[in-house]
C-alpha cells in the first residue's frame, strides 16, 4: 500500500489533533450538571435538584471535578437507586458538562396498609414509599391490605401473589387489577377516589363526588360491574340527583340495588 509523504501527514496531523483533543477534554473541569425528568404526564415525584443532590451526597460534587474523573457508571446506578426512577441515562457533553436524563416512575394508586406502612404501586405494579412533600393525585387504597411494603414486589404478576393463601395479602393484588381497569375509561378514573377492603375482603369504592357508598364485591365480572355503575351514573343519576342514594350495590348479576 502506497501513501504518498503529503497524505501521510495529514493523517498524522489529523491523529494527533483527536489524541490533543481528547487529552485536553479529559483535564477540562466540568462546567454544570443538567438533569431533565420526563414525568410521564403524572405528578411529580422527584424534582431535578433532588437528583442533584442525592448524587452530590453519594459521588461528590461533579461541577468543578475533571472529566476524566467522574464516573458515569456509578452517578447512574444511584439515580437508579431512587426509587421514583425508572431509566436514567448519564453522559458528558462537547462542553463539559454532565447530562442526566430521567423517566420518573408513574403512580398509580397510593396504599395505606394495616401495618402503618402508606407507599405506592407504579403502573407495571412496582412499590414505592410515599412522599409527602409531593403527594400524587391517585385513587387511594385502604382497608383490610397486610402485605408490607417491599421495592421486590410485582403486582402485575398476581399469581406470584397467590402463594399466600393469606386473603388480606392477596388483596392489594386485586386492588392492582381493579385501578387498572378503573383508570383505563377516563370517566371511571374521575369518579373512583378510593377502594376499601373491608373485613369480609369485599371492595368499597368512594365516588369523588357525591356522598354514597359503591358495594363493589369481589373482583369477579370487574368490566361488567364497572359498565353497570357507568351506565346508571350516565342514565339514572342526573334524573334522580346525586343525594338520592346512600348506597349502591354492584354486587349482584344483572342488578344494581340502592338503598336511600
């Protein structure tokens, strides 16, 4: 292979300006630490400056610290270590700065356990601790629930659940599968404010607006329950007003009963 004395240096030059460039990248400070959090269209659970600030605590201040000695690898892993955080990723700019970009987990109902433990459930069924700081706007769910909180649990993985013949256990399982269905029609999801298991392990909704009580049962016919109470609060409430029943059964196959 023949390269001619003018082509060869030009090559060399050219090798010599990245090897320059990359060398003087690697000695230049960094100059800012950018993190931008898509949120999913839910509420905020984390906040850019939280992130900051768990990583500041755990990997040190990266704005002033070389580029060549800030690891990437372990900023990420404890982004990933938030529990709101779904994917980070993290790298450096041309310009020297740190970039983190983020998706935040999406809540989407809020459980109170027995045992005093309140956290919520993502919507691929993940837990996690409430934040009181940033509470988010979800249906909450209550009542006779004692499974305890761990980050380990799937609840979209319901038979894994049913290894626990402990009925109280099972239930935030269903209660899973009913939020889902629940917030899936968007008249459902503004109308359904909580769930409570109550001591036969029966589902009692509160409606957002209105002062009565939806028997819901078991999670048996879920869709067809759900159809009936949309339907009599399209049809029959603006007839009868919102006040005229203090409670409404769905329990029951083909009926709806309520009691004044």
């Amino acid at each position: 292979l023949f390269i001619s004395l003018s082509n060869f240096s030009a090559f060399s030059g050219f090798v010599f300006l990245l090897v320059f460039s990359s060398f003087k990248q690697n000695e230049t400070a960094c100059s800012g630490f950018e993190v931008n959090i898509n949120y999913q269209d839910a509420d905020h659970l984390i906040t850019p400056w939280i992130i900051k600030n768990h990583v500041k605590n755990h990997c040190g201040d990266p704005i002033g610290q070389s580029l060549s000695d800030i690891d990437i690898e372990s900023i990420e892993l404890q982004i990933l270590s938030i529990p709101y955080v779904l994917k980070a990723d993290v790298f450096l700019t041309i310009e020297g700065r740190l970039v983190a970009r983020i998706i935040q987990r999406k809540p989407l109902m809020r459980v109170i356990n027995r045992l005093g433990q309140e956290f919520y459930a993502d919507n691929e069924g993940f837990l996690m601790p409430a934040n009181h700081d940033f509470p988010a706007r979800v249906i909450v769910v209550n009542g006779n629930i004692t499974l305890p909180y761990s980050p380990n649990v799937n609840l979209s993985n319901f038979m894994a659940g049913l290894s626990d013949t402990l009925q109280s256990r099972l239930n935030i399982y269903r209660a899973f599968h009913i939020v889902q269905k629940a917030i899936a029609d968007s008249f459902l999801l503004a109308q359904v404010s909580q769930l409570y298991f109550n001591s036969d392990n029966e589902i009692e909704i509160t409606p957002a607006f209105g002062n009565h009580l939806i028997l819901f049962g078991d999670t048996t016919n879920t869709s067809v329950k759900f159809e009936k109470l949309k339907a009599f609060y399209i049809q029959a409430m603006p007839k009868v007003g919102w006040e005229t029943y203090h409670t409404i059964n769905l329990k029951y196959e083909n009926q709806i009963i309520c009691i004044k």
